[in-house]
C-alpha cells in the first residue's frame, strides 16, 4: 500500500470519528431544556396564589362632581338710569329684601306724586257727584264719568308704583354679595351686570353615575366627598336626581346637598365623590394584579393539578386592591396572584405562597 493511500485513509478515519463525537454532543445539548433554551413550558414557573373565598363586599361608584351654590344670581337692573346710591360692600353678607343700590328715580317720584294729586282731585269730585246722584240732581252717567276718571289714576299709580320699585335694587336671599361691577354715577340698563349674590351655606354637590345604577340611588342615601388640593372627607345626602337617563352619555345626574357650615367647601369646586350601594354578603373577591385583560373580556389563570389553567370572567366593581367577580369562579377555586405574566396555558406551577381569601 502506498504512502498516499495511507494517508487518505487515515485522514477519512479522523473525519468520521470527529463526526461522531460532534453528533453525540449536539443530541445531548438538544435535549437539554437549560441549554436548548426551551421555554416557559419546559420548565416550571414560580408563582403565588390566591384561594378564592367569599366575603362581604359593598358595591361602591366612584365618580367626579362638581361644587353648586345652594342659590345664585347676577344682579341687573329692570330699569334704566343713573346709579345713585350703593348700600353693600364687596364680600360681605346680605339679607334678603336688604337695599343694595337705588337707581335714579326723580322723574318717576315727580310723576307719582302728579298722579297722586290727580286722584285726590278725583276721588274729592267722586264723592260730590255720589252725593247729587243720591238726590237725583245728576245722571248716572254724569258720575260714572268722574268714577272712571277716578279708578283709571288710582290704576296709574299702582302701576308707576310698581316700576319705582324697581329703581330699588334689593337682595333676593340671604348670601355673600361679590365684586362690584357698577358705581355711583355709572349708567345702567338690563343688560348692566351690577355684582354676583350667592348662597354657599349650604352648597350642592352634583355628579353623575351610570344608568345601570338608576334604581340603586334615591333620595336620602349617603355620599362621601373630597375636594380638590384637601384631604378632608365630607359627607353629603342626596336630595334629587334626574327623571330620565341622558341618552348620549346613559349616565344620570344626581345632586347631595352639604350644610358647609363653615363655608370651607367653595361653589366650582371638583370633587370626588364615593357612593355606596348595596352589601352583598357573600362576593367573590380577587387581587386586580390576577386578573389578565383581553380583547374578549377578562381572564385569569387557575392553578389545577399543578399546571396553569385559563379561565374568562366577568368582573363588577373594584376597590383599590380587589375586584368583585360576577361568573366564572367559584369559592376554593386556586388562582394564580404572583407570576400571572410568566404562565401559559398547560405550564408546570412550582407554588411558593398560598394565601387565603378568607
């Protein structure tokens, strides 16, 4: 045999060997899930669960609102004319029928006192002629002349009595009186805003809450209420709502009323507002960090024969930590707490905390 033969066979020889030494490796290494990189379902994943147990729970809307005044006007004039006298300070209380600012009223003064002598004048005529009507001495239609005359002045000065009173701008109601828009000497008419009265004690919370829950809510029912920049919490009593469901929102206003004796809480003011409806005794209750949002509607992963099971639910309300559930667990059932992002379906469970929903 030649030194050339040799040589290639012994070159074939260490090519087969070095053949099989890397096929045995690389069929080990495949069958490794730590080096073949196999997974979430080859290997097992660590989480926490949550034994489902019922419990009481009440049925909670948490929603915004809106701070109202318990009564507010912006004052005008129902008559033109010349500002003359302002009678109230800016910020201060008023009482209803208090004088607040008079509106030049001389010509109107100086036609009523005209009008006023006319009818002196008339009813001295009147009596006259009832006398000579008595005797005979006049027609009946001679004194019904003087008799009208009589009643058409005494209906003129009601009537100009009635537009004087207007010159004399008074408070509607009891209140707190704003920032002064006129002032002596100023010219107003109706469309002259002259300041802003408002009634804050009490005042009226107002906010809306789905249609759903129209019939859960009525007169009487509590609210709790904080305000916007203030930890403070309120409580309020609901005092009306609307007859009907708006439509383009299906949610239904509802107003409380506050006494805000203080007056710490101001009219325009954004609240929050919390309002409990109904105790269930027995609710289904789970951490909200279980549950697995879907196109379709919710989800959560049980824990069944070590292994993870999906399963739809359907939820209610929620707190800050739990979340009611409607349908599709039952009390004992296991869910996955702690881990709920690293599970697929059918994948091995190594359990490390079980807590109890009791």
């Amino acid at each position: 045999m030649s030194k050339t033969i040799k040589t290639i066979l012994i070159l074939v020889a260490v090519t087969l060997v070095g053949y099989l030494l890397y096929s045995k490796i690389f069929k080990n290494d495949a069958q490794d899930p730590a080096i073949s990189g196999g997974g979430p379902m080859a290997q097992k994943v660590a989480v926490d669960v949550y034994v489902v147990s019922p419990s009481a729970f009440q049925n909670k809307i948490s929603t915004t609102g809106t701070v109202l005044p318990n009564e507010e006007v912006e004052l005008r004039s129902e008559v033109a004319g010349k500002v003359t006298n302002i009678q109230f300070t800016e910020g201060s209380r008023v009482r209803k029928g208090q004088l607040l600012l008079t509106v030049n009223a001389q010509e109107m003064q100086a036609q009523l006192q005209k009008l006023q002598s006319n009818q002196k004048l008339y009813r001295d005529m009147e009596q006259r002629q009832r006398t000579l009507l008595e005797k005979d001495y006049i027609s009946r239609q001679e004194y019904d002349q003087v008799s009208n005359q009589l009643a058409t002045a005494t209906a003129d000065i009601q009537a100009l009595k009635a537009s004087l009173a207007k010159a004399y701008i008074r408070a509607p109601f009891d209140g707190v009186i704003g920032l002064r828009q006129v002032s002596e000497g100023s010219y107003v008419s109706a469309n002259t805003p002259i300041a802003q009265i408002v009634d804050i004690s009490p005042v009226k919370v107002e906010f809306s809450i789905p249609g759903r829950y129209s019939q859960m809510v009525k007169k009487g029912d509590k609210i709790t209420f904080t305000s916007e920049g203030s930890p403070t919490e309120y409580e309020a009593t609901i005092y009306a709502t609307q007859p009907i469901i708006d439509p383009a929102t299906r949610t239904m206003q509802v107003r409380a009323i506050y006494d805000n004796k203080n007056e710490e809480v101001k009219p325009g003011a954004f609240v929050k507002v919390n309002l409990g409806l109904k105790e269930v005794e027995e609710a289904i209750l789970i951490p909200t960090e279980s549950i697995i949002p879907e196109a379709t509607g919710h989800k959560v992963f049980l824990a069944k024969g070590g292994k993870a099971v999906p399963q739809m639910i359907k939820i209610g309300q929620r707190s800050e930590t739990m979340i009611q559930v409607l349908e599709g667990l039952a009390p004992g059932d296991t869910i996955i707490q702690s881990g709920v992002l690293q599970a697929r379906p059918g994948a091995d469970l190594t359990i490390r905390k079980v807590k109890n929903g009791k």
